[in-house]
C-alpha cells in the first residue's frame, strides 16, 4: 500500500506565491517519479510537473517558468513552488506517484494520487 498525503493548498491573491507539498508512505519499495496535476471545474484533468527519482523535470507549457518542482527522495516527498500565481491557476491539484510497492510480498508498479488540495487564487 502507498499513501500520499498533501498539504500547501489555500487562498492566495494574483502574483502570490505558494507551496504544495506530497508525502508517499506505506510499502514502498521505490519511487519511479512524483508529479502534479490539476483539475479545474469543467476542464479535463492538466498535466503540471514531474520529477524523476534522479531529478529530471518536465513542466507543462502553461506554468513553465512560474512553477518549480523539487524532491526529498529520503523522505519521499515532492513539492510544487508556485510563484506569479494567475486566477487561471485556480484548481485542485493533485500529487501523483509511479512507484514499485510490496503489499503484500509481491511487487507491482502503479500509479497512486493523493486526495486534491484546493488552490485558488483570487483577490
């Protein structure tokens, strides 16, 4: 079993700056990659960032060079700097693990998320 837990997600006015947080646990045996989406009401579900366990990036066009993804691969934990925030911003974003876990006794690679943290940026 893995578990992420999010956190980081609020209120914040245009051109703030905030920071999401994902920590996996549970039975993991490695961390392929970790990464965000988001998902506004109405809209399919958008590709943010990703970070491999090696520290390779990939950001999707509408938040490069605002966002910035980073890792604690000892704790495994990612996160998501998000500066010169826009309302088009405003979503539930979600962390996204492809991991390697042992539950139980047999290894299977999958894909978890976290349960969305509301981000809304609004004055």
């Amino acid at each position: 079993q893995v578990q992420l837990v999010e956190s980081g997600g609020g209120l914040v006015q245009p051109g703030g700056s905030l920071r999401l947080s994902c920590a996996a646990s549970g039975s993991i045996f490695s961390i392929n990659a970790m990464g965000w989406y988001r998902q506004a009401p109405g809209k399919e579900r958008e590709f943010v960032a990703r970070i491999t366990s090696g520290g390779s990036t990939n950001y999707g066009d509408s938040v490069k060079g605002r966002f910035t993804i980073s890792r604690d691969n000892a704790r495994n934990t990612v996160y998501l700097q998000m500066n010169s925030l826009k309302p088009e911003d405003t979503a539930v974003y979600y962390c996204n693990v492809d991991a390697v876990s042992i539950s139980p006794g047999v290894r299977r690679r999958s894909e978890y998320w976290g349960q969305g943290t509301q981000v809304t940026v609004s004055s």
